[in-house]
C-alpha cells in the first residue's frame, strides 16, 4: 500500500483522497498552503485554500480560477480522507495541511513562523505521525530576534534618515513581508510610499480587516514633496533600477531573514539589513518538530540534506521531499551580478571598463 | 570594547566615506589614548597573528552549543567567515555584558592568549570573553583574533581622520604615522602633538612628505621624424602599471600615486627595498606585476592597489617591482633643473647600490640610431608585455603637468572587434541632449545558419564608448537611435542592433563582474562599419581566443 503522501512530479499527492498540495503543475484539485508563487501555480481545476486566504490567492490565480474557501481547523471530506487547514503563521491566509485517513494523520507545513506577526492568525503545531516541514532557515546560524526588536530598529533608522534628510528605502517580499512591516512599523514618523507590486495586494488585506496605515503611490508630485522625510517599501526587484533614483538621496535596507549573514547584505549593495523572516528559525524548527509528536519528519523546501541529517542523528527518522523550486524559497536574494557594486575600492583611472 | 563596537556598527552601516571618516574623527575624539591606539592599530590593517589555532575555536563552539562538527562547518560554508559564524553560533545570552576596554580586551585576553599553553586554559579564556561580551561585541573580537578584522576603509582614510583630530594636514599625518608606530599611549599621543620632532623646523616635514607633481608624457601622433634627430631622445618601454613617486627619508618611506593617494602600504617590498637607498632620495617611475624581468598583467597588479596591508601570500603571489625611470631628489637636493641625461645617470649611480633581485629597478634604455629602428621597437611591443615606447628629450628638465614637448608616449595599435550597437544614452556637457554614450554587443555564439540569420543568436555587452566619431556622425547615429528605439529603461535606449563599429581597445582580461567574463579597457570606436551587415560583427569566442592568447604571453613561463 502507497504511502498516505506520496512525491510525484507535480508535487505532493494523496492517493487516497485524489488531490495535490502545492503542485507545480496543473491538476484536478489541489489543496494550496498560501499565495506565493512557488506554493500556488496557475492552471489547476479546483483549488482549496483557507477561507481567510482566497483574497490573496485570486490575486495571484485569476478571477476565475475555482477556489473553494474553508475556516480553520474544519475538515472536510474528499473521498475516505478527512482534510483540514491550520493557521501557518507566515502570511495572511497561509495553512498547514492536515490529513487524516484511517486514523493515520499526516501534517504539511507549508511556509511557516512562530514570530508574531499583525497580518495573519499564529501558528499552531498540527499533532500528527508524520510532519513534512519546511527547512528555508535549517541551520544553526539561523536564530531571530524578537519582530519588536527589528521593527524598533527599524523605525530608529527611518528617524536617522529623516534627520539626514535622506529617503529610507526598503525592500520587502511584495506579499507578506511588506504587508507585515507597513503593519508593525511606526506610521507616525513619516509618509509612506508602496511600489505598485506591493500596492496590488493592499486591497485583499482591506477586505481580510487587517489594519494598515495610510500608504501613497509614487506619484511624482508627492514623490519630490515627501524626499527626505518618506518610508518607501519596494521589491527585491527594484534594487538599481531608476524607478528608484526619482527619491532623491537615500538610504537602502533588506529586510529578510538573509540578512543575518552580512556577505548577503553586501551582495545585495544595501546600507542595512534587518532580520526579519517570514519563515520558521532553527530553535522554532526543533521545537516545532517535538511539539508536533510526530515519529517521522519529511524535510522540504530549504536545507533538506543538513536538517534530515541532524534529525536521524538525534534520534528522530527524518527524510527529504524534493520541491521543484530554489532551495532558497520566496525570500531568494536575486542579485544579479551587475547589482553588485565594489564601492569599497575606489577606482583607479585604470578602471575604466564597461561599468554595466 | 563598547566605543569601538560601536564604530564598527557605524562605519559597517555606510557605504560613504565622508560618513566612515566622520566616525573615525568622533572616536578618536572620544576614546582614551591606549585604546585610540589599538582601534589605529586595527583600522590600518595591522593584526596580531597567531593568537589562537582556528581548532580551539571550533572546540569551543562545539562545547558551548553541543552542536555536531559537521554543521559547523555546514554554517560556515553558507556564511563564508569563520568569525562570524562563531558569533551566530553562539547562544543568545541573557546576562549584561562586562565592562571591558579595548585595550584591556587586547592585552588580557588576546595577548594572553599567545602565552597560555594548554589548549584547554585557551578554550576556557575563549568562552569567558565570549560570555563577557554582546553579540556584536563577539563578532568584534572574533574578527580580531581570526586575524580577519576589515571595515572597508584604506590607511589614506584613516589618516585622514587622525589629521582632523590633530589638526594637521593628512601630509603631515602621514609623516608622523610612517616609520616604526607602537600601539601605545605614548606613541599615539605622539601621532597627535608631533611629539619633538618639532614638525615646523626647517622646511616642514610635511613638505618633505609630499611627492613632487608628477610630469606627464603626451600621445604622440605626428610622425617621430617631426621630433628632430633621434639622438636627441632617451627611448624607454611603455609600461602598464601604476605611475607613483617614492621618497625615501631618515624615519620613513612613502610611496605617493598619481592620484596623490599614500600606496606605501600596499607595496611593502618596495618601501622595504628603498631602505638601500641614501636617505632624502625621491624617484619617479611606474609599479609593474613584474616576474621573471617582464610584467604580468595590469589586473594582477590591481589585485594590490587600494589594499590597506598585503597579506604574505600575495607577495609571492602577485610579484610587484618599481620601475624607476627618473631621480627627482639627491641628497635632499632638488634635481628637476637638471637635464634629463645627468639625472638618468644619478639615478644609475643610486639603483647600483642596490642588490640585483631588489625590486627597485632601473627603466631599461632602448637604443635607436634611426626612427626605423624606433619603430622596431614599438612594433616588439607585445612581445615585451609593454603599451609602446616613451620618448624623452635628453636634454629636458623634470616639468610640472602637461607641458608639451618633452615627453611622449607613442603606443602600439590597440586590438580591434566589430561590434553592434544595442544600447545608448545621452550625454553630458557639450554632447547634451545627443545620445552619446553607447554600449556595444557581440554575438553569443557564431552564425549557424549560414547567413540566414534568425538562428537565436544574442548579443553579449562587452563594452562601452564615448569616443572616436565625428560630430556629423555622432548625430547621424543619435537620429538612428531616435528612430530606432526598441525600448526605454529610464535613461537607457535599447536600440535596433543594427550599426556595427570597430572598436578600438588597449587590453582585454576576465572578469567575473561582466556577463562577457570578460572586460576591454579603454575602448573607442576607431571607425564606423557601414559595410558591415549586424550578422557580420564579431562573436564572444574572438574576444575569449585574444583573452587566452594574451594570458599565455603573459605567464608563458608558469
Ligand atoms: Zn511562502
Ligand atoms: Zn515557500
């Protein structure tokens, strides 16, 4: 007999109950974690998300994609199988997955924290046999601080930046990290501007009542009356690009849990780099992976090898599940290489290459 | 340990200079003498090797998380510094760090490190300080006893800040910091009073710091025979390095750039090898990569330029020698009246007192009875790893700036590539409003289809111009640029690949910066293609051949 949960190529399936989860590829029905590109892929029949989450997720599937909403913590029935959704902690409307049949319960993570975080319900370990987690952060560096402590830090830097009359710039996941930070950080200090990637979500956390400060386009009128003074929260993806240069003299910060390690903030040619993951930290891992009860642990999604490696050597039967994504998940640093600016050497007029 | 953890955390969170200079001020300003001195210590790049063996820390981590050797090493592979993998391995801990000083940190826990014996007292000694202090604290003195302490800035820059601080020219700063420095109270407060040295006797030292302007050859382009009769001429190679002036003194030597930057720390042999020559000698000439008596590529040499302190490996790794070309001072007298053919032999008189293999050396002399023979030599210019041939007057003295007449840099013809033009962007000043700046392209991979065209091919940058077209051509081009505009990228044009050009370019070498691997210096465009199709131009694999053949002429011997 096939396990409850099997890896196919298109993703994990059951078998039993004739339904994906997270596929890459189109299929009949799929059971969706959350919204992010690498977790919910256009094309498939039906889908099944939490209700708390379909705002999001048509945003990213399409008007007319078939999505059927359920609360937490409800099952419903497909075929034999009982199938319910649990708070994931890493986004608005993201869930683990639990499915129980025959008395065997399995559990998939999807993405998710144990950090608080405004912008979605807190995670909830799923008591289960089997508990496939995600390792994006598997590794013993990687430990957070408290949101408070980032988020204090942060509203510091936007105050230093204005007395230096210099724009802060920061650059955020489009959806999740930017909704979290425009949530937790001080809208007192200053005028806010969000990038039309981050702005198309804004709508969905409207009608999911999440509360968020007043935030303005980068309209040029108030893009030149607000240099100085504004916070502007853009995407990885505009690191260099000239939508940037209408701000005027700035200062640059990353927030994503890379940046604990200080050559990824220099490759990223910021000024500052705060720790702030959407993703679960080593500590929350293992303690996650007790609190789950589980006897064996599935390791997706990250740092597979190391963290079913330490789990097989402390006595917990760990094994991996390929995903067809990066290993490095939404929180990717995309560097191109031309991004990567040597601004500690001066140059010598030797150096007059092609700059691109 | 607080104060200068936190001008760390400063000078780490900016990318600007003036920024990191105005910390250093403000910490030099704050802090007690022992600890100005240490922090100088540290941000001139000097280090205190050999403290502790890089597996007492490991052992020490590994004791202190209970975390396998295996993922130790798994994190520092994905963070790439072992000080700062120590700092996120250890556990957050929640008791006050202890009060300690920089100076104390130095001398009762990184000092007393290298003394104690059994590992076991050094592991302890390790994971007390490391309870003693805060995270980033940790990463500090981590950083320090790995021998991997940087915060991005060169000595110029820091002695730049020790002359606001002491309200000196950074001349003088300079002066007073070269020679023989203890990081010590004492010896600090020196750097900051001049101590009875008494910087105003005499001419002042920070004069006698200061290099000389520096003459400058210009491009020749008429004829050589239009310069009179060759045994007028001294005749050397034209090298591909880094002009600079040494001037060796009693207490110190300093070696100055073009660019009046202090490289002294970059080429200790250098500095070291001039300690042969009479004190109050100043010589002008050019710092090759220079092995087996030829120079190795200019990038080698760049590897060296704006490095604070060299590590040893680098010695041996990329040799470097001063090609001494002319003596500027004698003695402490003032040679530039002389004519050029008496200070030649001043300088032949200085250089044979130094050992064979130093790396001071003299510029070799080319003899030429006729132009003819001139241009034989110029024509051997690749083969010598040389940029062409210099001409000086024999009988000129040692001018300021660009006076023209006297000296002259004849250079080969530079290589050339077809390239297509693919993107454009204005330009400034006189050219404003016109699209001058481009940005040319070669093909990926060579035509397949026979003439065909359309077989997917793309167009790799290699290049940017601004120079070399006419007037009347820059503004044929900017109209078909006009026209020809496939996209706008803010300022950029992404244009047609249409018009081909010759570029001309005096070298080529890899580089990972580029999305070539490969990077042309100096390129211009030497002529318009207008019987070229864009099918015509060249592809990456001509430029990646020339890259090989010229890497091979250069290290034939390794
Ligand atoms: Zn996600
Ligand atoms: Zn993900």
């Amino acid at each position: 007999m096939p396990e409850l949960i099997q890896q196919t190529e298109r993703g994990l399936y059951c078998e039993a109950g004739d339904f994906h989860i997270d596929p890459w590829q189109p299929v009949d029905r799929a059971v969706i974690t959350h919204a992010h590109s690498d977790h919910a892929r256009w094309g498939s029949r039906a889908y099944l998300a939490a209700a708390g989450g379909i705002e999001v997720l048509r945003s990213r599937l399409g008007p007319d994609a078939a999505i059927q909403g359920i609360p937490f913590n409800e099952s419903i029935g497909m075929n034999d199988v009982r199938v319910s959704l649990h708070p994931a902690g890493h986004i608005l409307g993201s869930a683990q997955v639990r499915v129980e049949y025959q008395g065997e319960v399995w559990g998939i993570s999807g993405d998710y924290k144990l950090q608080t975080d405004p912008t979605c319900d807190a995670f909830e370990p799923v008591a289960c046999h089997t508990f496939i987690t995600e390792s994006t952060f598997g590794l013993p560096i990687y430990r957070w601080k408290g949101p408070e402590e980032v988020f204090d830090e942060m509203n510091e830097w936007w105050r230093e930046n204005q007395e230096r009359r210099r724009t802060s710039i920061i650059y955020a996941y489009a959806l999740g990290k930017a909704q979290r930070i425009l949530a937790s950080i001080d809208a007192s200090i200053g005028p806010i501007i969000v990038h039309g990637a981050i702005a198309r979500f804004l709508g969905a956390y409207e009608a999911a009542r999440i509360k968020l400060p007043p935030t303005h386009p980068a309209d040029p009128e108030l893009v030149k009356s607000t240099r100085g003074t504004a916070l502007v929260i853009a995407p990885p993806s505009a690191v260099n690009s000239p939508w940037l240069r209408k701000f005027g003299r700035q200062s640059s910060a990353y927030a994503s849990g890379w940046m604990q390690v200080r050559g990824n903030r220099r490759r990223a040619n910021v000024d500052r780099g705060f720790v702030l993951s959407d993703h679960v930290d080593w500590d929350g891992l293992l303690s996650t992976i007790r609190a789950t009860g589980a006897h064996t642990i599935g390791v997706t999604h990250g740092y597979t090898d190391q963290v079913a490696r330490y789990l097989n050597e402390h006595g917990i039967n760990a094994r991996i599940y390929h995903t067809r994504f990066s290993d490095r998940g939404e929180e990717a640093l995309e560097p191109d290489e031309s991004e990567i600016n040597h601004t500690d050497t001066e140059d010598t007029e030797k150096n007059k290459e092609l700059d691109s | 340990m607080q104060r200068f953890t936190q001008l760390f955390i400063e000078m780490d969170r900016t990318k600007r200079t003036s920024e990191k200079v105005a910390a250093m001020e403000r910490y030099f300003r704050e802090v007690p003498s022992e600890d100005a001195a240490w922090a100088l210590y540290f941000l001139s790049g000097r280090k205190l090797k050999r403290l502790v063996p890089s597996g007492i820390l490991h052992d020490a981590i590994a004791q202190i998380t209970s975390l396998p050797e295996w993922i130790i090493s798994e994190s520092y592979q994905s963070v790439g510094d072992f000080a700062e993998t120590l700092a996120l391995l250890f556990p957050q801990s929640r008791s006050e760090p202890a009060t300690i000083t920089l100076s104390q940190l130095v001398s009762d826990r990184m000092l007393r490190l290298r003394s104690i014996a059994a590992s076991k007292n050094q592991r302890a000694l390790i994971l007390q300080t490391w309870n003693d202090l805060d995270s980033t604290q940790r990463l500090v003195f981590n950083k320090l006893i790995t021998s991997n302490f940087r915060v991005g800035v060169t000595q110029t820059l820091v002695i730049r800040a020790l002359a606001v601080v002491a309200d000196v020219t950074p001349a003088i700063m300079a002066h007073r910091f070269a020679g023989t420095w203890e990081p010590t109270a004492d010896s600090y407060a020196r750097l900051m009073t001049g101590g009875d040295r008494g910087d105003s006797a005499g001419p002042s030292i920070g004069d006698l710091a200061q290099p000389y302007p520096f003459y400058l050859a210009h491009p020749l382009m008429q004829p050589p025979e239009d310069l009179g009769t060759v045994n007028d001429w001294q005749i050397e190679w034209k090298y591909d390095g880094l002009r600079a002036q040494l001037i060796h003194r009693e207490q110190s030597t300093l070696i100055w750039s073009r660019g009046d930057e202090l490289i002294s720390g970059a080429f200790p042999e250098i500095a070291e090898a001039a300690a042969d020559l009479p004190p109050n000698t100043v010589l002008d000439g050019e710092i090759i990569a220079w092995e087996d008596d030829r120079p190795l590529p200019f990038a080698l040499l760049q590897r060296r330029i704006n490095r604070k302190q060299v590590e040893a490996a680098l010695w041996t790794d990329v040799p470097v020698a001063f090609i001494a070309f002319d003596v500027l001072e004698e003695n402490g007298n003032d040679l530039r009246e002389q004519p050029l053919v008496d200070r030649r032999r001043k300088l032949d008189e200085l250089l044979s007192q130094l050992p064979p293999n130093a790396s001071i050396k003299p510029a070799p002399l080319l003899s030429a009875r006729t132009w003819s023979d001139l241009s034989q030599h110029r024509l051997a210019s690749r083969e010598h790893s040389v940029e062409g041939v210099m001409l000086k007057r024999l009988s000129s003295t040692y001018g300021v700036g660009r006076k023209r007449g006297d000296w002259w840099k004849w250079k080969i013809d530079p290589y050339t590539v077809d390239a297509v033009l693919i993107y454009a962007q204005g330009g400034s000043g006189r050219r404003s409003g016109l699209f001058t700046d481009y940005t040319f392209g070669v093909w990926d991979r060579p035509d397949e289809s026979q003439g065909n065209g359309g077989d997917g091919r793309e167009l790799v940058p290699v290049a940017k111009a601004y120079s070399g077209l006419t007037d009347d051509e820059i503004r044929q081009v900017d109209r078909f640029i006009r026209r020809n505009t496939i996209e706008k990228r803010g300022p950029v044009r992404i244009v047609k690949p249409e018009l081909v050009f010759e570029l001309a370019f005096e070298a080529i070498q890899p580089s990972n910066r580029h999305k070539a691997g490969l990077a042309i210096r100096f390129p211009r465009m030497n002529r318009w293609r207008t019987d070229k199709k864009p099918e015509d131009a060249d592809t990456l694999e001509t430029l990646q051949a020339l890259l090989r053949s010229t890497m091979r002429e250069n290290r034939e011997e390794r």
